[in-house]
C-alpha cells in the first residue's frame, strides 16, 4: 500500500506541477521599457573610446579614454565624484562632459573594451552620435564631444586634449 500510495501522490504532484508551469507560461509579458541610451563607441583609428548614456532624470554625460596618448595629464582639477556615473574623483586620463558642467579629467569605474568580442562599434569619421544634450563627433583630429545647452565641450586626440 505504501507503494500505491507513494505513486499516486508522486502522479498528483507531477500535475499540480504541470499546471503551475502551464499557467506561468500562459501569463502575459509585460513589456519594460529601456530608459538607457548608452552609446559606447571606438574610433577608427582604435585609440579612442567613449561611452554615452544619461541618468534616470534625463541628463546626458559622455566620457572617453585613451588606449595611449603623448600629453601629460594635469595633477590639479579632476572631477568630482559622481559627476558622471562611476566616476570617482580620482585622477586619471578619462575625459569628462555632464550636461549643463565644464568638462573635466578623472577616473571612470566603467568597463570599455578596445579589443575582443565586448569591443563597441566604429564611429566612422564624419560621423556623429547624440544622446539627449551631448553630440560625439569622430574626425580625423580625434573625437569632440558638445553640451549644445551649454556649449561645454572636450576634444581628444593621441596628441592633445582640449576642455571648453
């Protein structure tokens, strides 16, 4: 009897189960929408990378950093933490732009992969990309990413950087 007993409790549980992934299936999907306009792009000579995204609130904030560049970064004036997500308030050669702020150099604790399977696309030269307030542009020169509310801007290039 216990025999008999343990497979009809076994067979009722198979069906309860049965109908429990039945009924989860046949549930509704709720779409989400992805508030994230994250941008990460390479430029075509490879050296360059930058990412784009903005906040929850709507604001834009771009940065990018170099594989290898010849200028010297400055020992004064990083940016703030916080001033774009990830950034810690240390110094570094990452260039920085939020919207509506001058642009500054500090530290970004963001992944951007130059090489391999994770690595963003190219942003040919001539070519630009906008999320919200800030415009990246990808020239021969190097890559010049804009505030247009503010007119805030930094330029970057193996040679030089520029923050305006």
């Amino acid at each position: 009897m216990d025999t008999h007993m343990t497979t009809i409790k076994a067979t009722k549980l198979a069906v309860l189960a049965a109908a429990t992934c039945a009924a989860v299936i046949a549930l509704p999907a709720t779409a989400q929408a992805d508030p994230s306009q994250r941008y990460q792009f390479l430029s075509p000579s490879g050296n360059i990378g930058c990412h784009m995204d903005a906040r929850d609130d709507g604001t834009a904030y771009a940065w990018c950093r170099l594989q290898n560049e010849t200028w010297v970064e400055p020992q004064s004036g990083d940016c703030a933490q916080a001033y774009v997500p990830g950034a810690i308030g240390e110094p570094a050669a990452y260039l920085q732009l939020s919207q509506g702020n001058a642009p500054c150099l500090g530290f970004v604790m963001s992944q951007l992969f130059f090489s391999g399977p994770y690595a963003p696309a190219t942003l040919a030269y001539g070519e630009t990309h906008t999320v919200g307030a800030i415009t990246c542009a990808s020239e021969p020169s190097g890559v010049t990413c804009t505030d247009s509310g503010s007119g805030h801007f930094f330029r970057v290039s193996r040679d030089s950087y520029q923050l305006g």
